[in-house]
C-alpha cells in the first residue's frame, strides 16, 4: 500500500542545485531513473541521490495515461542506464517469477495485473528493477537518510495503511512475496479500547487498530485534528510499540525508522520507545526508533536506488 | 533456547550405513564436524549429511569437561576441513563482532561469555562456522528435510521453550543479533484462558503461553499426558496459529516447519492449517505448515551445513 502523501510539486520540477547537465562529465557519470507507484500520485525522478537528481509528479489515473506521462519524463531527458520501479502494491517482486514485474491482486482494479515492469522496460529499452515502495523506502533511507550505514533496519510508514519494509543482515528482505507487516494481530484490550478495528480482512489487526483511518474512526475526527493531550496518542503508541515488539523479536532490527502521516505527530516517537523497552524488560535490547530523513521523497529516491545509484 | 530433545544415543555411535573410511575416495571427499550445544546434550557429528555421518553425544556439564569431550572427539578421528556450531543462546553471530563465536547472556551461568567458536578453533586447527541452534536446524531442514529446496521458510520449535530460525531468500537470517520468535505479544483472551502466562520477562508473550512449561502449568499435568480431545489443543492451536500469522506477515515464508516436543501431537498440525487460513482470511496465502523431517538430528546436521557440507 502507498501510504507517504506527497508534498505537492509542479511538474516537472529540477533541483535547483543540481549540477548542470552541460556538464563535461554528464555523459559517463551513471545516471538513474526512478518511478514511485502511488495511489494518487506517480513520482519520478532521474539522477544519483537527493542532491544529484531531478523529480517529477504525475497525477495516478488508468495505467494507459499515466504510464504515458511518465515514459514521456523518461523520453525527452538524456537516457538512463537504468530505472527502479518503486510500487504500491500487491506486487510480484520475484525475478524468476512469470508475473515478475507485475501489480497483482491489488484493489485498483485498473491496475491489477498489470505488467509495470515490462511496459517500462519495452518503451524505454533499459534495465527495470522493481520492489514495493516501502522497500524502496527503506533502501533510500539506508543510502542517504536516518539509516545510512545500518544493515539491519526497518522503515515502517503510518498513514492511510501500516506497512514496512526491511533492510536485514544488508539486503532487502522478500520472502514468498513481500512483507505486510501492518497485518500482525496484536493484543487488543478491549475495556480500554473498545474499537472493533477497521482492517476489512481482519479487523483488528495492527493496521485496523492504529493506521489512520483507525484513528480517525475509533474517535470521530482525523487525527491530526486531535490534540497532543489526547488518550489516543497513548493508545497509538501502545499498539505501535506492540508491532514493534513483535517485529523486533521476529527480524532483530538495530534501527526501526518510522514515517507516514500519523508519525509527523512527533510527541509519538518518546512514547513509543518508552512502552518498547517497558514491553521487552531487558530480554532483547530495544532498537532505536527514529523518524526519517527523506520524507516524502524515500520512494522515489529508493527507486533510483533499486536501479543502482 | 535448546528445544528438541535428544533420542538418547550410546557414545560415540557409528551409522551403520554410512561408506567405510577404506573407500579410497575419503581422503579427497570434504568432511565436515558439527556440535550442537544443548542445555542437557552436545551433539557431535563428522560427515557430509544425513546419511554419511558419525554421530555422537556427550552431556552438557561444566565447559571444560564438556569441551575436552568435544575435542577429544574430534581428534580421535580424522581430520575435518572445517566445523560448524549449533548452539543454545543468546550467542554473538556476527563475525565483525568482537564477541563473535560468544555464548552471551545465558542463564546457564558457566558458558556465559564462552568463547566457544576460539575454543574449537584454537584446539583443532579449522575454520569453525556459528549460529544458533534453531537457524542450523532450518539449513539442515532446507538441505536434507522438510523444506528441501525452498528459499523461503521457518523452522519453528515448541518444547522447552518455542523459538525459530528462518531461511529468507536463501539466507539464514540474523538481524542485530538472532530471531527470538517466541517472545512476540499475541492476543491472549483471558475469558476463554485465564492463565498469566509464564514466560520470566514477558508473562503473555507467545512463550509463556504456548510452550511446554505453559501447557502443563496451565492444566496442571504435562502435555503428553493430556487426551488428544482435551481443550488444550485448540487453545495451543490457536496461539501457534497467531504466530504464524505474526511470522508470516513480517517474513513472508513459503513454509514453517514444526518440531519440538509438542509439535509431536500430531493433530495439532491440521488445527494450526486451518486456523492459519481463517485467521489470514484470503488477504495473503497461508504457508504450509508441516513437520520436520530430520527430528532430533536436525540441529547437528545444521551444524555439519553450516560447516559447508
């Protein structure tokens, strides 16, 4: 699910500190391309990291018009060695897969089953990575944001869904598909918190006890409408730092970065850490919990970063 | 944590089937030792796999006797080209660590701060590989056993005390230190199980709920006594199946393997499959869940692989 909202940007926008591309060097410096599949928005952007690299955004409507849009950045700018995908999902991320490259079973019908991957790599004819956009997230924040150097970290995005991805042991980590860490159950008490949770599939689970929407039901106004004194904050943290909890035990993480709209409510993150270490008592050490350093542009900077910059 | 229980074994006991040391191709075949280091038991094994191995077994006193056993084994036969070690933990995993090769933290205070992998590499002369005793379990298990071939599992046990070691896309995974799978929160309904929990630092975590000390503390009289109709099995049924469900949203395995002593119910099995998919509800395939096939050798044959047969 894409979960990090967009700062809106005219399209399409250049760095103003890039360097020139009337650079002598511009043709042997490896340059990269990177799309973020969003529900409401596609990024691009093409370049070597956060200070190197030009960004778009296209608005996301049927797969035929955006995906034109989006070939057309790539076309009328000098051509990339190669290009990440970075996509909301369901996807298949599995290089030996048959459906390599696809959107799967994902709830834009106009989206499902479509061949991403394949569509860029036929118009643009160069190599095509592809992974899910909070992997890709968190591939860029290990690159140039609050994780560099780690190699073992998850970033966790709270906003319309609750998802993750990991970075363990220096790799992306797939499995059979991907992760939907947001899917875990967790103890839900409910004298203290009588709401039924919101997740269709399996009501409360964390994502249907602690995303947005959740918040947003469970109290009747949007969260960032409630003020820092609001039990909800307690209650949020709680059921964060359960996830957290199980994650830990599940994938030995040094450093969870946590992003996402819900997370821009800062006093969280002391909450947070406080009920983790609480909820460990000394068994496992706590990892740090930090807030991240790429913001609304971690996807499509990971993208770049799948494709090798 | 060790789990399994050993089939008690004479010392040292040869396998009948495997080639006689005359074949004139031993000296040119690499041989591999193995240790696995349990509370009550080392395993040691010399040979390429299941069925072309010695095993042995010596029991886990003080690690200077211990140890000398273990050496003692070694050098009374023919030379390996290298050792793995499958140890109970918390240990250091991590070969950039300065405490790599450590026992840490146990509580069994005599091996704490052991230098284990120095000990066997200093008196025998070879590289020694060292992981925990559930990750060997899960590459035996992979190489020779249940999921043979898979690139994505777990191997799970419950007994003593419930925890895992996971191969993700091919690798056996670490983290900042190992999985302790067993210590994440689920959801614990204390209407239909009144029972506290009785894990020392967590009381409700998945330990302390569904392990063997939890069975019998909870009814009273230990798990193998109780009939296959007892509510017992649907109780621990449904804690294994929301790890699972923890377990395969954060790792995304195509498979979990089983052991442990109580996983020797074998009707626990078909209640965990459909309580997984329930519990799931059609949102992600379930993994299959299935019994390991290597039982009590798994984790000194796991030994052996990490050694690189």
């Amino acid at each position: 699910m894409r979960i990090i909202s967009w700062v809106p940007l005219l399209y399409p926008v250049g760095d103003s500190e890039r360097p020139s591309t009337k650079n002598p060097y511009t043709k042997t410096v490896p340059r990269f391309g990177g799309i973020e599949a969003g529900g409401s928005k596609f990024g691009c952007a093409i370049g070597a990291g956060p200070e190197d690299a030009e960004f778009a955004e296209i608005p996301t409507t049927a797969p035929a018009e955006t995906m034109a849009r989006v070939i057309e950045f790539f076309r009328t700018r000098e051509p990339v060695d190669a290009i990440g995908i970075a996509s909301f999902g369901p996807i298949d991320p599995n290089p030996k897969s048959p459906a390599f490259g696809y959107i799967t079973s994902t709830p834009k019908l106009a989206w499902r089953n479509f061949d991403f991957a394949g569509a860029v790599r036929r118009a643009l004819g160069v190599p095509v990575a592809f992974d899910t956009d909070v992997n890709a997230a968190a591939l860029a924040e290990s690159r140039w944001g609050a994780a560099r150097g780690l190699r073992s970290f998850l970033y966790v995005t709270v906003g319309t869904g609750l998802g993750g991805g990991a970075l363990i042991d220096g790799r992306l980590l797939h499995g059979r598909q991907h992760l939907e860490m947001g899917h875990i159950r967790v103890p839900h008490d409910r004298a203290r918190d009588p709401f039924a949770g919101n997740c269709p599939y399996h009501s409360d689970c964390l994502e249907g006890l602690a995303a947005g929407p959740a918040i947003q039901e469970r109290w009747g106004q949007a969260g960032h409408l409630l003020p820092g004194e609001h039990p909800a904050w307690d209650l949020e943290a709680e059921y964060l730092a359960l996830g957290i909890v199980s994650w830990t035990c599940t994938l030995s993480p040094e450093t969870i970065v946590m992003g996402g709209g819900v997370m821009q409510r800062e006093e969280l993150f002391p909450k947070i850490s406080v009920r983790v270490a609480e909820l460990l008592n000394g068994y496992l050490e706590p990892p740090k919990i930090l807030p991240p350093k790429l913001g609304a542009r971690a996807g499509v900077l990971g993208a770049i970063a799948l494709a090798g910059a």
